[in-house]
C-alpha cells in the first residue's frame, strides 16, 4: 500500500522549517519532495533487475538548494523560460520583469517559485500516495500582474507512475507558464549514451541569448531529429550552428498536437543496456530539452559526485518560450474566472506493472 512520511530538511536561510516528504508507491518507486521549491529531490525506481537506483540528479543538503543553483528539481515559475528583455504588454499595459539572464527574465525572474516555501498537505489511498502543494503570489510579484494562487500536486500511484500536476487562478489578467527542471539520468555516468525519442516535429531555434528567432522550423534533416531514437552523443556530435550557441541542447521543441490539451507522450528517455525506460506524459505544447551545457562539477550529490556537463538531462515540459511578446505561440494569458490546468506524468513502462494505459497518439 502507498504511504507517505514527513521529516525535517532543516531551516531555510535560517528561519523558515523545510519539510521533506517521502511519498512511496509500495511496489518500490519511492519520491522524496521538499516544501522549499517544491523540489524533486529524489527519485529512486527499480531497473529491469528489480534493482532500485535514483533516476533524478540532487544536491545534499538544503543550503546547497537554497544558495545560487541551477534549478535543481524545482518547481519554475510564475513564467517558465524566457521572456525577451524582461517586459511584456498585456492589455496594453507594459510589465517589466528583473532580468536575470544576459538582460533577458528566466524561470519567473531571480525570486521566482523556485525560491519559495510552499504549503503542504498528504493524503494517501489504496493505489496512490499525494502531496498537495500550494504557493501565493501577490499581485506584482517579480513584476507580474495579479495575485496568483497555485496548487501543485505530486501523485505517485502503484504503477510507479509519478504525476504534477498544476491549477492557479488570478485576480487581474496575467501570464502563466509553470514547469518542472528534474535534471535526469537514468544510470549511467552521463546521458550521452542514453537515447531519446521525441513526438515532435519542429524545434524554436535561438539566437545567441536563448531568444527564440521566429516559428518553429522543420527538424528534418538537422541533429534536431529526435524522432527516430539514437545515443544523445550521436546528436550533439553533428555541426550544427545551434548546438554551438548552446553547447547541446537548450531549445523548445514543439509537440504533436500542440493545439490539444489532452494528455499525451512527449518523450521516451532509455539508458544504455535499456535497463529504465522513462515516459514523458504531458497536457503542454512544448518540452524544453536541456543537455546540462552549463554544470562545470561545482556542485556535488550526497555521494560526492560532481554534477558535470552532460551528466544529465532536463525535460521541461511547457509552453513556448517568450510567448508574451509572440501572438503567434499558443497563449500563456490567464484571466480572472479561469482556472489553469496542466499534467504531466513521469512513466517507467520497463516495470511492467498492471495498469490501463492510453495509447501514445
């Protein structure tokens, strides 16, 4: 049977108590979540040998989350991505965001959800384990318009299947693009031999600020392809005047039926010797795929090991980057009396665990 405990992670810049939850599925997933950025901070699944192992990057200790980090496992938001020169006009009223990123806002701004202690309340029932996180933020918070109240709740069930999924509602018309930056890998010394399968067609090429540089472009032909499932090494070996920007993948690909709301594959990540498979599941129209350019080994695990260059991979399912200012992308507004919905599952299909699945589109 599922179960859920709670235990002290310490004291966030040395005041405020940060809880970690452990939500267990009873068929050997386990997930351990804190209340400080809603972080992922473990995940640990069983491989084709029954043998558990963690499929999710981390850092040891709550100072290393809450010290500068690259968004280790957070929750992002309230804008997840780019939002070109840190300002947008909605409804005729220009807001200014603080830019944290070569002059441009990334991930909400420099205090954005990621920093944030979050309210928590579990339950469990005979099939799954749940935590429900919620957060508010006041009206011009980093520069957004609104006050936004967000509830995000993570719901391992026995199948090992690990969902998040997003409501928020506002007071004032606003934008919202929430994500989730789980660095992965899925045993193995980098991800350079695991393989990807995207079910995407086009990619937002950037310019040299991550900025997107128009509409989507065709991926045929370029290392972009990721419909037709190679080692990631083989990708980021190709020329390519993107991967050079970038250093490997830091773009947004655009899902098969972006338009559509409906739950649906987004990726299927394998490690060498095809030992966990990882299904991404998701309501967004997008997935950032990030290859980890920027870790240099400044950061260590709880084991000592170096968080380096490629050691991992980040699948950031969302809309589209810099949305605000490009009428042309599926719209991040929210308004008063909507509610934002969005669902995105992690599914590890190698443990074979009885289960009604819908078929991938």
């Amino acid at each position: 049977m599922p179960t859920v405990h709670r235990k002290s992670f310490g004291h966030a810049h040395g005041r405020t108590e940060v809880d970690l939850w452990t939500l267990e599925s009873g068929t050997g997933v386990r997930a351990e979540i804190l209340t400080y950025g809603g972080i992922l901070h473990s995940l640990t699944v069983p491989d084709t040998a029954g043998t558990p192992g963690p499929v999710v990057r981390s850092l040891p200790a709550l100072d290393d989350y809450t010290d500068k980090n690259p968004y280790f496992g957070a929750i992002v938001g309230r804008y997840a991505n780019r939002i070109a020169h840190g300002r947008f006009t909605l409804d005729g009223t220009t807001h200014h965001i603080p830019a944290n990123d070569r002059g441009h806002a990334l991930h909400g701004g420099p205090d954005g959800f990621h920093t944030r202690i979050w309210q928590a309340e579990a339950d469990r029932t005979d099939s799954a384990a749940r935590l429900r996180l919620t957060l508010h933020s006041p009206d011009g918070d980093m520069g957004f318009p609104g006050a936004l109240d967000v509830t995000a709740t993570y719901t391992l069930d026995t199948a090992g299947t690990l969902a998040l999924e997003y409501t928020a509602v506002t007071d004032r018309p606003t934008v919202v693009n929430l994500t989730h930056h789980a660095y992965l890998n899925l045993g193995a010394d980098d991800i350079l031999g695991h393989t990807l399968h995207l079910d995407a067609d086009h990619y937002l090429p950037v310019d040299a600020d991550s900025i997107p540089e128009g509409p989507p472009a065709p991926v045929t032909g370029t290392p972009f392809d990721l419909t037709d499932p190679q080692p990631l090494r083989d990708h980021l070996a190709r020329p390519h005047p993107q991967l050079a920007l970038a250093g490997g993948f830091d773009h947004c690909w655009v899902l098969r039926y972006a338009d559509s709301a409906t739950l649906r594959r987004a990726a299927r990540l394998t490690a060498p010797g095809d030992r966990r498979t990882l299904e991404l599941w998701t309501t967004e129209p997008g997935v950032q795929v990030y290859t980890a350019n920027q870790l240099d080994g400044a950061f260590t695990d709880g084991t000592g090991r170096r968080h380096e260059r490629h050691g991992s991979l980040c699948l950031e399912t969302q809309h589209l980057p810099d949305s605000p200012n490009r009428p042309a992308y599926p719209s991040t507004v929210l308004r008063p009396g909507e509610t934002l919905r969005s669902r995105t599952e992690w599914r590890f299909p190698h443990l074979d665990m009885e289960r009604p699945r819908p078929a991938a589109p």
